[in-house]
C-alpha cells in the first residue's frame, strides 16, 4: 500500500456549502500528532489518509484548523447512520446517565431489546443472535458454528469450509484461513486443509460466472460435497464490490441445502443498509443459515453478530459460547438508536434511490478514462472504480493513490485505495449523503480524474 506524504503542500482554497479547505494539506500543525502515531504505532497502522478528526457529523468530516471534507468513507463503512448521528449521541448520554457501562456477565434490558430487534430483522428462521465486538469474531463464530454444526451431522469428515478467492473475513485466524488472499496467509505456514477456495464469480478477473466453475473446482480440489459444512461469502467482495449473478448464489443456496451445507454471509461490510435493501444477500433472493453482522450495525461503537438459525445457534451449552464484551451496554445503546434511525429516517431507501445518480456519475468518468478506469460497480451507496495499467486488468495502485490524493486536497474524503494492489477507488458515504452532496463528490472526482488521467 502506498503512503500517502506528510509533507504539507499547497493546494488552492475550496469554499463550498459541503468542503472547505483552508489550509495547506496535511495541516503543518497535524505533523507532530501524525508523526506521533508513527512512531508509537506498527507500521501496518500507516497508509491512512493524513488528516486529524476532530469532529464528524452527518456526512461531512472536521479538523481542527477549519477544514471540512466531504466524507464519501463513512469511517470504514461503519457510520451508515450518518457520523454523531444525534439519536445515536443522545442514546449514549442516556446509558452514561444510566451509569450502567459494563455488565456481562449480567443481564441488561437494552440487550434483550437489541437481540430482538436484529432478529426481526432477519429473515424467518433466523432467530437467534449473538452479540460480539469485532466483525472478525463474528465471522469465526459463524466458521466454528459451521464446522460444529457439520461433524455432528455428518462425523468428522463433514469438516470442510469452502470459501472464495479474494475473500476478505477479517485478520485473525480462523477468518485468514477462510480469506482468499494468499499473500495475507503466508505467516500460517501450516495451513488448515479443511478450509478450501474457489473462483469468486466477479465478473472482472474472473469472467466465468457459471457454478459449473465451483463444482468443477472442488472437484480439482478433491472435496467430496457431502463433506461441505458451509460455504463462506461476503455479500459482496469488499475489493470491487463485485457481486456474484444472482442465479450463481441461488445455485449455491441449492447446493448448500442439497448437501446440508451452512450458507454463511458475510455481511460486516454490506449490511445495514449499504447497498440499499438491508442486508445485501436479499438481493439474491437467498435466505442464508448465519450472517456475520459488524461496521453498520452501530454506526459507531464496536459491535458484531451472528445472527442464525436456531439449531445451529443452539449447538454450544450454557456458559461455552461467550465473549466478554459481548452485549456491552454502550455499544449496544448506539446500535438500537442506529437501527431506528436508519429505519425512521428511510436511509435504507435513501441508498436504493441515489444509486442511479452515483452510478450514473461514475459511468460517465469511466467513459471519460476507459484505458484507465477498467471496471465500474455498484449497489446502492458502495461503489468503485478499478485503475488499471491501460488497456489491460493490471491494477494500477499508484495511479489509484494519486486520484485519492487528489480528492482529499479537493475536500473529499476516501480511505486509501483498496483490492488488488490498491488498484479500487472505494465510495461509500453515509447512507444520510443528499443527492445534493453527492453530485458535488462526484464533479471532484471527476475533476481528479481528468487531472491524474488526463
Ligand atoms: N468481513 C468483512 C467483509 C469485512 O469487510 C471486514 C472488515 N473490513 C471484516 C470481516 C473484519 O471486521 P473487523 O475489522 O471488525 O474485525
């Protein structure tokens, strides 16, 4: 990934109703605090975008030396309530008031309230849910659900989790294991056989979409599909996002029914709202056994879940599936505050009818730039642009980085570059953008891109 310099530079002044930039970029007095994080943080923490938070609301973000940006990152597509949203910040004033900040292994009223509101949410038959904190966890507990689920079934052959390259689930080991990045792997060294990848049907690199090519592929790989526990995807690959055709993931809800396999959805970045409908797997028209649950589920505080199929939910005893933050009162407090808003204020619509503008937007740059803008996808309100060498399906990051770049001098906010090589300029405002705003993101995208491209 490259680094984005910290050597302040001048960039002309912007003064509209959405950005402003007022000073040189990064900030001259952010140095010390950046360098600061440097120097006491790994450096796997660096490669983000050079500015200091001060405040964020809505969808714009605020430093403290006047500058006002746009935000088109929701954090890392965390805050699909809008940032602070204000039902959100007077949830939490009340727990504080409350005085109640920590409970486990206790009983608290607001987490009966959220468990229920989550599983009504899902669809029928998925009612059980399990509060964790980080989305990595929840997609290692829907693993370790599954492969529980599939020796008791099937004895201890019945092991095998199938998942798809590229797949991004999370950095500890269970979701490395199921990930499809190999370089992200590489420090396992004695890597679980149990854990398979095939093809994920992208429709960019890989242009064979047909399930025939997952069938085939477990074949090459020797797994027998009765030996399938559960298959594991993200409702779409973060890098893109690409999502499969829909008839792919509905041959692959049969084939996980025919084997008594456990589909499992990663939803920690497409739910809530992101894609327009409130889970991206009803897109599909499939009905998944788990779904790992993080990011926009609080819009804020650090919370995940699994929500599940009771059988499967139920396979650990009393006291044996436990996590000790799990259902932690204030993270809690903000997702039902969150759930509501999202719900109240139509932000879920909101993302389904700006889709065509901010698509329509994209398409008319990549028309532009169509050497170097290689792939354009989209649903709702997560969208990217794939920078590729000319001509070809080689990404090219650093041009990638040059067009963030671009944008943050201008006042719009992304997080570095993602996919491949840094090659996916990634959008994805918070689900509370106006059309208004949004327009104006995409005019300094497009003048970013006419200036890097050109
Ligand atoms: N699954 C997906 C699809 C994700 O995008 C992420 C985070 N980017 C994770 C899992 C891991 O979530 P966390 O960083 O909260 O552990």
């Amino acid at each position: 990934m490259a680094l984005y310099t910290i050597q302040p530079v001048k960039v002309p002044q912007v003064d509209t109703k959405y950005r402003k930039i007022r000073t040189a970029l990064p900030v001259p007095e952010s140095i010390p605090i950046i360098e600061q994080l440097r120097k006491y943080e790994p450096q796997s923490m660096q490669g983000q975008p050079p500015l200091i938070w001060d405040r964020a609301e809505g969808f714009q973000v605020f430093d403290k030396w006047g500058n006002m940006w746009l935000d088109w990152s929701s954090g890392v597509l965390i805050t699909n309530a809008g940032h602070a949203h204000p039902k959100i910040i007077r949830a939490l004033q009340s727990q504080l008031n409350q005085k109640l900040i920590s409970s486990y292994v206790f009983y608290h009223e607001k987490r009966a309230e959220l468990v229920k509101l989550l599983a009504e949410k899902a669809p029928q038959g998925l009612d059980k849910v399990f509060l964790l904190t980080t989305g990595s966890e929840a997609t290692e507990n829907a693993i370790k659900l599954a492969r529980t689920y599939g020796i008791k079934k099937g004895g201890k052959e019945k092991h095998i989790i199938v998942s798809f390259h590229n797949a991004f689930h999370g950095r500890t080991l269970g979701a490395q294991l199921a990930g499809g990045i190999p370089a992200l792997k590489e420090w396992i060294v004695n890597v679980d056989h149990g854990f398979v990848q095939v093809p994920f049907p992208d429709g960019f690199f890989q242009e064979d979409t047909s399930f025939d090519v997952f069938l085939r592929t477990l074949d090459s790989l020797g797994v027998e599909a009765k030996n399938v526990a559960g298959v594991i995807t993200e409702s779409y690959q973060g890098g893109g996002p690409f999502f499969m055709p829909k008839a792919y993931a509905q041959q692959l809800e049969t084939f996980c029914r025919e084997n008594d396999a456990l589909m499992i959805y990663d939803e920690v970045q497409a739910g809530f709202g992101r894609t327009g409908k409130w889970f991206a797997f009803e897109h599909y028209g499939v009905t998944p056994d788990l779904i790992a649950c993080g990011k926009g589920i609080s819009s804020s505080l650090p919370l995940a879940a699994v929500i599940g199929r009771s059988d499967v939910m139920e396979l650990y005893a009393p006291g044996s599936m436990t996590s000790t933050h799990s259902g932690s009162p204030l993270p809690v407090a903000s997702a039902v505050a969150n759930l509501l808003a999202l719900e109240e204020e139509k932000l879920v619509e909101n993302a389904a009818e700006l889709e065509a503008v901010l698509m329509q937007g994209l398409n008319k740059i990549q028309k532009k730039h169509p050497a170097q803008v290689g792939f354009v996808s989209g649903k709702g309100l997560v969208a990217g642009l794939q920078i590729v060498k000319p001509g070809t399906k080689e990404g090219d990051g650093a041009t990638a980085q040059k067009i963030n770049e671009a944008c943050f001098h201008k006042g719009l906010l992304m997080f570095a570059p993602v996919g491949a090589g840094g090659m996916c300029i990634k959008i994805s405002p918070p689900l509370s953008i106006t059309e208004e705003a949004l327009q104006e993101g995409i005019g300094v995208l497009d003048e970013a891109c006419d200036e890097v491209l050109k």
